[in-house]
C-alpha cells in the first residue's frame, strides 16, 4: 500500500454550505493518477470553527435548510456563552463543528471519489466570514 498527501487551502467563504467537490477532485488527480482503482481517500480539515460533510448536491435547498437548521441548534448571541473574545458567532461555530466534525474517509473506486450519484462534499463555514481553509488530503492506495 501506498500513500500519498497534499493540502488543499480553500478561499474564504461567508457562512453557510459550500459544495467544494470539483477543488477536491483537481487535488487528488493532480497527486494521483486516473488508473489507481482502489484506495481510501482521506480529509481533514484543520480548523475549529468550520467542518466538512457530505450530502445532497442535487437541489441547493438541502444546503439552505441545514444552514437555517445549525442556527436553530447553535444561535449566536447568546448571554450564557462565556467563549465570546473572538465575536459573538465563534463558540455556536464550535459546537457546529463539532456536530459535523472535520474529518470524512472516501473510498476511491476506478480512480475517483466513490460518492453515491447525489452526493457532494461541503465545506461548511460557520463563521459569519470566515478565513481561508486547508484541508490535509491523504490517499491510500
């Protein structure tokens, strides 16, 4: 088995749901050729207020309603909160990532991610601006 690793950094984004599949995918080509046909493919996002997941890529609705859906969970603003020195949205994007977390496996099949025909890799920011992203891509092959 081998392994191969790259990061990807990824522009800032406001907050909400991203679908970042195409970057990922320019990255693991770029590392690794079309003919490797079986593998794991890795991703780690190094960042606390951000997390990665997949999900529906076909109807942007689904995007929007787990935005409105993580803000009903984690408002911002809240007078209990004591992590408050980094903005009033910064700890509810704790909890977010934590819910989501900032790691996923993706199984390569014939060269390529193996996602299912609906499903899109998100970055979701959950800051309201949040900074540029590095995701650490390790592939095993």
């Amino acid at each position: 088995m081998s392994y191969q690793q790259t990061t990807l950094t990824l522009p800032a984004h406001a907050r909400g749901i991203h679908i970042i599949t195409p970057m990922v995918e320019d990255a693991i080509h770029k590392l690794i050729p079309r003919s490797s046909k079986a593998g794991l493919i890795h991703l780690f996002l190094q960042h606390t207020s951000a997390s990665l997941a997949i999900n529906e890529n076909a109807d942007p609705d689904v995007r929007l309603d787990t935005e409105d859906w993580l803000n009903k969970i984690a408002p911002a603003d809240q007078p209990e909160y004591r992590h408050t020195l980094e903005g009033s949205d910064d700890l509810p994007a704790h909890f977010k990532s934590m819910l989501f977390g900032v790691s996923l496996t993706i199984p390569l099949v014939n060269g390529t991610l193996g996602l299912g025909m609906w499903q899109g890799i998100y970055l979701c920011e959950h800051r309201d601006y949040g900074s540029s992203r590095t995701i650490v891509i390790t592939i095993s092959s």
